[in-house]
C-alpha cells in the first residue's frame, strides 16, 4: 500500500529509470545515455526522468484505499465498505444488510475499535478540528458526521459518496491517526443537531477502518 510518496518512490523511480536508460522503453523519445561520459555528476537526462517519475507517482499520495467490514451487535457480518482518497475527500461505498428499514444515523468514530455489543469502545466522532455535532449545527459539524443511512424495505442500504475533510494520507484529519477510526451505524436517525451525537441512539452496527 502506497502510504508515502518516499515509501514508493525509492523501487519505482529505480526501476523506471532503469527501463528508461536501459530498455529504452518510451519509444517516443529515443534513449540517450551520459554525453559528458562523467561518472561523478547526475545528468540532465537523469534528472529530467526523476522529476518526469515524480509528477508521475505523485498521485499515489491520493491513491490511498482503505476498508472497514461490519459487524451487528451479535458479532456477525453484515456489510462492508471501501475507501479510496480522491481529491475532493475520500469516495467511499458502502454495502450493508440486516438492518432495520429507515434512516439511521452514521458516523466514522474516533477510535479504531469495535467491541460489541454496545460498541462504546469506537469511542466518539472523528472530530480533530474540535467542532459540535451536526451539519445543521452552527458550531459542527465533525469531520466524521455523515448523511443519514438510508436503508431500504429489505434492510439493505448501498450508498458512494465522497466524504469532505478528511484524507487517507497523513495529515490532522487523517482516518489513520494513531488510534484508528470506524465506522458506526446508530438504531436511530441523526438529528444532524444535537451535541454529541444526534440524538441517533444504540450503535447497531461497527466496523474498523482499515488498510
Ligand atoms: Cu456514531
Ligand atoms: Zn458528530
């Protein structure tokens, strides 16, 4: 998994440079090798490649992905969802059953841990910039305040929505901070007001983010 830049750059800027001198493998521009024949100096052509290999993989800081699988308070599984960083946040899809039909409150939690029943231990909402609870809160929201679960007359609910402020990467709003985050779907819908938590209830179903 592609975390930081330095992490993947050392392998593929090696090996990328390496087809480019050696194998020649963009045809579009012939290979040429050191004119001054220098052992001491990096070349311009060298150069020129790592910084091509960099714009090229600088991406991969927003290519992160993670998941989370889902739990009810029984233990068994019943959903999962994926995510990947984009540049507008991190786009995540979600697939989940056995739930009773409604909306329901959904929140990615501050702490990456999911013991049931009662699910107290994925503590409270991702909430690193120290706002109140709820889109509708003139002090909120929480980085970690999500819409409302939408789950239909057969329990299911299938949502992809890009989720604003936060990142995969490094940084304060990170989903791995040092305790990890999860993603909590309350019995109850959000008020979308309400301090600390919407007034959205029990926590029916809980699953760890992970990489
Ligand atoms: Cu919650
Ligand atoms: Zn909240």
């Amino acid at each position: 998994m592609a975390r930081l830049l330095p992490g993947c750059s050392s392998v593929w800027l090696e090996r990328l440079v390496w087809d480019q001198e050696v194998l020649g493998s963009n045809p579009s521009t012939p290979t040429t090798y050191r004119k001054d024949g220098a052992s001491g100096g990096i070349p311009m052509k060298r150069i020129g490649l790592i910084l091509g290999a960099l714009l090229l993989f600088s991406p991969m800081a927003y290519g992160e992905t993670a998941k989370a699988a889902l739990y009810n308070a029984e233990g068994k599984e019943i959903g999962n969802a994926t995510f990947t960083d984009d540049s507008e946040g991190v786009r995540m899809v979600l697939t989940v059953g056995e739930l009773t039909p409604g909306l329901h409150g959904f929140h990615i939690h501050a702490v990456g841990k999911c013991e049931g029943p009662d699910f107290k231990s994925a503590g409270g909402h991702f909430n690193p910039l120290g706002k109140k609870h709820g889109a509708k809160n003139p002090e909120g929201a929480h980085a970690g305040d999500l819409q409302n679960l939408s789950v239909e007359t057969d329990g299911t609910a299938h949502v992809e929505w890009v989720v604003k402020g936060v990142t995969l990467g490094p940084g304060e709003n990170s989903l791995f901070h040092p305790d990890g985050t999860s993603l909590v779907i309350h019995a109850n819908p959000d008020d979308e007001m309400t301090d600390p938590s919407g007034n959205s209830g029990a926590r029916v179903a809980c699953g760890v983010m992970t990489q």
